[in-house]
C-alpha cells in the first residue's frame, strides 16, 4: 500500500489551506475553501477518486469550495461522497438546496460531537478533537424583519435586510426560520396539510429534517420523479390572458400552489421529503476540529514455512491469520497471528491542527486526545507528521510552542498559513497570460499583485525550540506508507513576472514575436489617435474591471462570473460574485493594506463597496459573496454606509439559513428583490416597487445611481439582466445569463457600456439554443439594437484563451473582449478593438495556450467539464 498527504493550498488570498490524502482506493480532502477547484485544475490534481472531504470548521473559510465541488464531482462521474465536519456542516451545505442539487450523487454528512468523534473506514481511524474558544457561549438565532409585502401567493416577496435592524435575542421553534420562506420552486409542506399518516413517519429532531433535505438534493438512491426539481422538465408559458406581464417566479408560484404531489407507480408521493422544507434555526458553533489521523496497520510478511510448522494447514486458516485472527490447528493448538507474521506494526499517525487564534490555544494544548502521541501512551505511538493552519499569534504563543515541542523531535511539523507562507502567484496560467497580455497596455492589462516574501519568518517564531519544522509549499508530499519523509518533487516553484517584455520580443516562436510586433503597432496608432484629443465619453474615468470571465466551472485561465464597476467618489459596484471574487480582487487592486502610504489596495474596494447584483441562482455567479460581505462587515464603522443587494427570489433565504451557522454580517447589507425592481413594475409604479422604492432611493444617495431596473430575460426561473443609469450621465447594462433579449434591448436603450455573455461561438448556435445563452453575433446584436456605445463580451465557455470571431468594422457599437483582471475606464474602451488583430495571434491555434488545449482535450475529466460548461 502507498500512502501520503500533499499540500493542495499552503493558504494564500485567493484560497485557504487545504490538504489532500492519497490512498490506493480513495483520496480525502482536509476543507475545501473557496478556489480549492479551481486549484486542483491548475495543479492537475484528478478528482475521480476523491469520495471524502474534511473540514476543520463549519466556517466559509473551510466549506466556501464545497458546494462547487460537490457538483463538479456529480458532473465527473462520483455516485457518493461523504463530507465530515462539526456541528452546523449539515445545515451549512442544505442552506444551498436552491442551487445545488443532482440526481446522479449521494451525499452523506457526519456531525462529530464531544461525545462522538470517532470515523473508520478501510484507510482511515480519525480522532476528532473538538476545541472551543476561551469564555465561548452560544447565542440565539438572529430575528430577521418581516417581509414589507403582505405573504400571498400572488404578491410574493422575501425579507428585506435593515441596516437599522438589531439583533433580537428570542429563539424560535424549528422548523420556521425566521421570517416567511416565500416562493421555493415547489413547498408543499408549507401549503398542503399532512396527514395522520404522514404525521407519523415525520421527522422527529432537526437533525432529521436537515438530512431529509439533503436527501432531497442528492437523490441517486431515489425513483426517478420523486423529489426531483418540480419544474426540470417543464417549460414555464406566459398566460397572454393576464392582465399585466408576468414573471418566471410568478409562474412558478402558481406550479407551486397546483403541484402538491408527485406520482410513483400510480401513487401520490409527497414531497414533504424533499429539498424543498424549510430548514430548522440553528446558531453559530465556532468550534475549530483538529483531526488525529491513523492509516490502517500494515500486517508484515506472512511466514508459510512457519505457519506450516506449526500445524496450521494452508488455506482458510492461512487468511485468518492474516487478517489479525489467532486460529486452532487440528490438534487443538491455539496460532496467534504474531507467530507467523514479521515486520507488522501499527499504522502511521499524523494530524491537521487547526488553532485559528490564541482563544483556542488553551483548548488545543490541553486536550487529552493528544497526550498519548507525546510520550503518555503505553503504545509508544509517534505522530510522523502534523499539519499546523495556525498563523503567526498562535505558532508564536509560548504554550502553544511547548505543546509543539512535546511532540518530540521526529515529529515533522509542516505550517499552512498565509502569514508564513507567502503571497505567490497559485494562478499561474492566469498569471502568464496577463504578462503577455501586459505588452498591449500595462493599465488595461496590470500585472497581478504577489509578493513571494512571507509577513513572518517561521524560524524567527521557532528558534530554539528543537522541532523539525517547515513551511509548506504547493503540492509538497508526506509520504506515509510504506515509508515516511517530505518529497517535494512535485512543488513547483514561486513564479516571478517581470516588467519589460524582451521575453517575448525576442521569443524563439514565431507566433510570439508577431504578437509583440503587432502589439506595438496597436500602441502607435492609439497614440496618434489620442494625439487628436480625448473623445467624450459619458463616465469617461469610471473603470470596469473583469473578474472572472468564463462560464459554469472555473479554469485555470478564466474565473467564474464577476465584474466590479468603480465610479469616481462614489465607490465600487459588483455584478455578479462567482467563487474565488474576493481573491482575483486581491491580486488586481494590490493585496492588503499594510501601510498609510500604499497607493493600492483590496480593502479600499471593499471598504468602498456600495452594491452587489446577483443575476441568477447558478452557483457560477455568487459563491463569492459570503466572503465579500464577510470582510466588508470587518471594515465597517457606525458611519459605513449600508450595502445593497439585489438578488433573485430565495438568494436572501440561503444567505439568512447560512448566518445561521456564521455570523458574517448578513444582517447589515439591505436587501432588494430582483423580482420587485423589475422594468415593467417602475412603468406601472405597483405595489412590490413601491414596497422596494424606500431601499432603492437609498441606495441611489449612496452610489450616485439616479435609476436601477432588472430585466426578466431568457435563461433559466429567476434569471435578470440589470440595467443602471447614473446622474452623471453613464449608463450600464449586464446581460447575466440569457438568449438574446428584447426586454434588455428596451431597458438599456442608449447605453455606454453593455456587458453581454457570449458564452457560445457562432457556429454552435444549436447550443446556445438548449443551453439559453448566446453567441457572439448573437451578443454584438443586443448592442446594436439597444445603441449601446460599447459592448464587451464576457461569459466563455473556452477553458483556454480562445478569440471570438466577428468583423468589428461594419458595427454600430464598439466591441471589447473581456479577459480576467483586465481593468478598463470608459473612456479606453474604443481602444481595445486596436488590440484584436495582436490578440487573434496569441490565442492563435499555434499558441501554447492552444496546444495545451489539446492535450487537455484527452483528458477524460477535462472533457466532461467542458461539455458541462457548454
């Protein structure tokens, strides 16, 4: 058997520590944080044999991965994963049953207590030892506001957030949470009374309930039609009769009230089994795990010989033996596995500790689970390797120091945090492109931040102490079994980007020297153009900056959905939050602020952050805004301003079910339904936008907007575009998801800037058709009918750079291509059609980005992503 640990993530901006365990028939997952996919994709780690992910804490920080990761591992073929973890884990990841679920993938889920922290299974014997902060006390769940509209079917509209709101400590009974759950794609157990019958096989604890709705979500064991999406089959039709437009949600409020029941085999099943039930109140558990880990017993050599002497006649009894069971020979003698086995021992033993502050230094070190491993057992066990995610106070706190050192000196200690281990560039396909993308303009195309020197010196913090002790590195190897020691034959590195360009001027590929040619060409006529003097453009220094421009997974070259608009003195606004947002906006605005004098940073744009828009309920979208508001909450004063959401029907409900579990400030970001801001509902100034028109104008005083409209388009239930027109004269439209619109060419009428998804090529219009997107004629045509002044194009399926094809010179608008942390004011937008023909020869088939592509396109993993991204 081989055996050993590799360091996915040493922890860095852009994704937290995660470690992985190889075995012969499964690997394991120690937490999977937001960019955990994405890094397995960059780093070529397969997921096919990966069926068990552990996490250290129900905190975003740990889980923020999973929910994408659970439906990439569908996607690749996994029929049953298990995830382990602390209280709050199960209702964390049901809290995502609107946007996540498949029917190809059973999930189980393992809540470890004090009283039950014990997993085995063929590889593993896992301690977990669960540690509390210093004077920690469980509080009450947060009293979310009432919805401002009546709750009626007809009328329905989620809760809104105040700022105002304070936080009210009365507990309710489950299963009602809170404030009304209003308009599930089907909620039967809210409309339909249940039975005497069904009153009977009800659930009877939360817990129940919880795993019920996870049931529901990963049905695989289940019929075909019970549980499934009410509406995966069905087209949603307008009712011409209406008397006024009607939205997807308003239909599907009617299936909800009409379908109450699914059939199976003739008999009604009710789908009060389903992911569809309101989840029960919980509250957060800021309980940190550490995980004592032991590979199974290696048995040694078996001795025939002697086994034969003995008496023991080969056969059954031989396997007996070596499976641990003494057995009688024919003359009644008693052979004891010992007897005939040499080299046996124990498994090896290694732990992951996670100490996230000095409050929880003095449960770590005082636990009693560890003793045995520090010369207290009478087994002489070792621990041959022990992870540590602590930063800097934890590693530097002198109990903390000496419970490292009780390990005794063999023990090889290896440090995961961002503090000691430094900002590298983990995007490294990323990270090259925007060099060479660089050579057109160093402003539309910056550098990404890194820096490869860590903010503390481990061996600074470790002098003297006498442990062996090193930093880790990404995919730098504990080998367990057969044998132990550190391997870093597969560490790639820190990456270092240089300024000047003499790399590719002088390249040794044709290819790459035509493409700085050309990009200095490019540059030469946008300077004879700006020669002439600036052309006045609305919104001129406004700057849109692409985040993350691919589609459905993430790649190693684009990002997940997100755009950040910056408008001077009136702060920054995000269209969209896919996963990993926070840090591509770390490595585009400047890392941290570490000074007063630093010109740049990620903090300003957060501290500045005034709205977030959320288009669609797809995970690819808004993964990322846990994160965001959980460090805009960290900035915020009595004087901050509130921040804004506005989001489809049920994304305030998963974001109210996951503060459950962890406080990241929910309560202070107001919220605003797309569904009441529709661009119908302001021409007939009804009631759902006069109940969102006090939030709206509020927001409108924070971010200088003097009208905001969403745009019911073709995509999926609860998909909108949004358009934005500011007082200074700007305007901004974002397609999100959709085939192209009339509703979005009639609301964005006259704009500067649209934002379009051309997720498709031209040539695969047939699937932009089943899958509701565009393409890219397709997307050039919404410009042109809305007279939009530019249009840039985002939204790629491509997994690797790959330039649409369109002629941009017979074209009523002016087209841009969007690239990840290209960063571009109002004003320069005309320029980036300069740049295609440079661009058509680096993303060339004869580029290496290309060739790479295809020999991805063998991989059978690869493969399957990318026909899910299509």
């Amino acid at each position: 058997m081989k055996a050993y640990l590799q360091v996915l993530s040493t922890g860095t901006a852009d994704c937290p520590p995660s470690v992985i365990l190889h075995f012969d028939s499964q690997r394991y997952m120690i937490n999977c944080g937001e960019g955990t996919q994405r890094l397995c994709m960059q780093q070529k780690v397969r997921f096919s044999k990966l069926k068990t992910i552990l996490f250290t804490r129900t905190h975003w920080d740990c889980i923020g991965g999973a929910p994408g990761m659970l439906l990439t591992l569908s996607d690749v073929g996994i029929r049953n994963m298990r995830l382990l973890g602390g209280e709050n884990l199960t209702h964390a990841i049901t809290s995502t049953r609107h946007f996540v679920y498949r029917n190809t993938m059973a999930v189980e889920t393992v809540e470890f207590t004090k009283d039950s922290g014990n997993y085995k299974d063929e590889n593993l014997r896992v301690t977990a030892v669960q540690v509390h902060p210093d004077n920690f006390e469980r509080g009450s769940p947060y009293e979310w506001p009432a919805p401002l509209t009546p709750p009626n079917r007809s009328n329905s509209s989620s809760p809104s957030n105040s700022a105002a709101a304070s936080p009210v400590p009365k507990h309710r009974d489950s299963p009602v949470a809170g404030s009304k759950r209003s308009s599930d794609e089907l909620s039967p157990s809210t409309s339909t009374p249940a039975t005497a019958a069904e009153d009977e096989q009800s659930p009877k604890s939360d817990m129940e309930i919880r795993k019920m709705i996870l049931e529901g979500m990963f049905n695989l064991s289940k019929s075909s039609g019970i549980n499934a999406h009410p509406l995966a089959n069905k087209k949603v039709k307008r009712d011409p009769r209406a008397p006024a437009p009607q939205t997807d949600v308003d239909m599907i409020e009617a299936a909800r009230t009409a379908e109450t029941s699914h059939t199976c085999g003739g008999a009604p099943v009710k789908l009060v089994n389903g992911r569809f039930m309101d989840l029960p109140r919980t509250t957060p558990n800021t309980s940190a795990i550490s995980y004592i880990c032991q590979s199974a017993d290696y048995v040694g050599k078996f001795n025939k010989q002697a086994a034969v002497a003995l008496g023991v006649k080969p056969g059954k009894l031989f396997g007996e033996l070596v499976n641990g069971k003494s057995v009688k020979t024919e003359s009644g003698d008693t052979v004891h596995p010992h007897q005939v086995i040499s080299g046996g021992r124990p498994g090896r033993v290694f732990m992951v500790i996670d100490c996230p502050s000095t409050d929880y230094v003095s449960g770590v070190v005082n636990a009693k689970d560890f003793e045995r491993f520090q010369g207290a057992g009478s087994d002489n066990l070792t621990a041959a390797c022990i992870v540590h995610l602590g930063g800097h106070s934890v590693l530097s706190h002198p109990e903390y120091k000496a419970w490292m050192q009780r390990f005794g000196p063999e023990t090889q200690h290896i440090i995961a945090n961002q503090e000691y281990c430094s900002q590298k560039l983990i995007w490294r396909s990323q990270a090259q492109s925007c060099y060479k993308l660089s050579a057109l303009d160093s402003n539309i195309f910056p550098l990404p931040y890194y820096n490869n020197t860590p903010t503390h010196v481990l061996s600074t913090d470790l002098q003297g102490l006498g442990v062996k002790a090193d930093l880790a590195e990404n995919m730098m190897t504990y080998l367990l079994e057969p044998s132990t020691g550190l391997e870093r034959s597969e560490v790639i590195p820190p990456l270092e980007l240089f300024k000047d360009h003499s790399s590719l001027k002088n390249s040794p590929k044709d290819y790459l020297r035509e493409y700085y040619s050309l990009a200095m060409k490019a540059q030469e006529e946008i300077a004879k153009e700006k020669a002439f003097g600036p052309t006045e453009v609305p919104g001129k220094d406004v700057v849109l900056t692409a985040l993350g421009t691919g589609s459905s997974h993430p790649s190693k070259y684009r990002n997940v959905s997100a755009t950040i608009v910056e408008t001077p003195k009136h702060g920054t606004f995000l269209l969209d939050t896919g996963e990993g947002t926070y840090g591509q906006m770390f490595r585009q605005f400047g890392g941290y602020r570490m000074s007063a004098d630093q010109a740049n940073s990620v903090d300003d744009r957060i501290k500045n952050l005034k709205g977030i828009f959320i288009s669609h309920l797809h995970a690819d979208h808004h993964l990322g805004i846990v994160t965001l508001i959980d460090r805009w909450n960290q900035f915020r004063t009595a004087d901050t301003d509130p921040l804004y959401l506005i989001a489809p029907l049920k994304f305030n409900s998963f974001l109210q079910e996951l503060s459950d579990t962890q406080d990241f400030g929910y309560q202070n970001v107001r919220y605003i339904q797309s569904e009441d801001i529709v661009h119908w509902r302001q021409l007939q100034h009804d009631s759902r936008y006069r109940s969102a028109r006090s939030a709206l104008m509020s927001l409108f005083e924070t971010s200088g907007f003097k009208d905001i409209q969403t745009v019911d388009v073709i995509h999926c239930p609860w998909a909108y575009g949004i358009s934005m027109t500011h007082k200074d004269g700007w305007k901004i439209v974002y397609s999100g998801d959709t085939r192209p619109s009339q509703n979005l060419v009639e609301a964005g009428q006259g704009a500067t800037v649209l934002l379009h998804e051309a997720t498709f090529e031209d040539d695969m219009e047939e699937e932009a058709l089943k899958k509701r997107h565009s393409t890219t004629k397709e997307a050039i045509m919404v410009g042109e009918g809305m007279g939009a002044k530019h249009t840039l194009l985002t939204h790629f399926s491509q997994r690797y750079p790959k330039i649409p094809r369109f002629d941009a010179d017979d074209k009523s608008t002016i087209i841009g291509i969007c690239f990840d942390l290209m960063s571009v004011k109002f004003g320069e937008i005309e320029h980036l059609a300069k740049f295609l023909p440079a661009l058509e020869v680096l993303y060339s088939p004869q580029s290496d980005e290309a060739k790479e592509g295809e020999e991805e396109d063998n991989d059978a993993e690869l493969k399957v992503l990318q026909k899910q991204s299509q």
